[in-house]
C-alpha cells in the first residue's frame, strides 16, 4: 500500500459503482420511454454531477426525448448518428 503513494491508482469497486449508477440511469429513462409506448429515444444526454456535500458521490441523469407516432399511419424514420471527427 505504500509504494502507491502519489502515484494514480484505480479504485475498482469506484469504477464499478459509477458504471453501475450510469446503467441505471439510463434504465431508468428506457423504461419511462416504455411506459409511454414509445418507439425510441433521441437527443440522449448523460450527465455526471458530483456534489460538494460529499466528495465521492456522483450522481447520473439520464436525459432524452422520447419518440412515437403520431398517428396509426405515421412512420418514423430511423436516425442516423452522425459523429463529427473534428470540432468544425
């Protein structure tokens, strides 16, 4: 334990936490977008926030548009994602 003093070193059961905490954000909000009967989610935005009030809590939000039909005829056409390779 002393070797790792100043050095950088993972905490795994942290690691394995905030990756737990994100899965269920985003459960979560896939199941609020079930109940509603949507067909997808759009826009999705994953947020960490930590809090002054304690140094190792973080909490997630999960935050999308749920999408669905407007009428019996409407289709939805299927989003692309498109990921820009530069900032421009």
């Amino acid at each position: 334990a002393m070797g790792n003093i100043g050095q950088n070193v993972e905490l795994p059961q942290y690691t394995e936490g905030l990756y737990d905490a994100r899965e269920l954000a985003m459960s979560r909000m896939q199941a609020e977008a079930e109940a509603l009967h949507a067909e997808g989610i759009v826009g999705v935005r994953l947020r960490a926030h930590g809090h002054r009030w304690g140094g190792h809590t973080t909490e997630f939000f999960a935050i999308g548009t749920a999408v669905r039909p407007l009428r019996a005829d409407h289709h939805i056409p299927t989003p692309q994602l498109v990921l820009p390779l530069t900032d421009g």
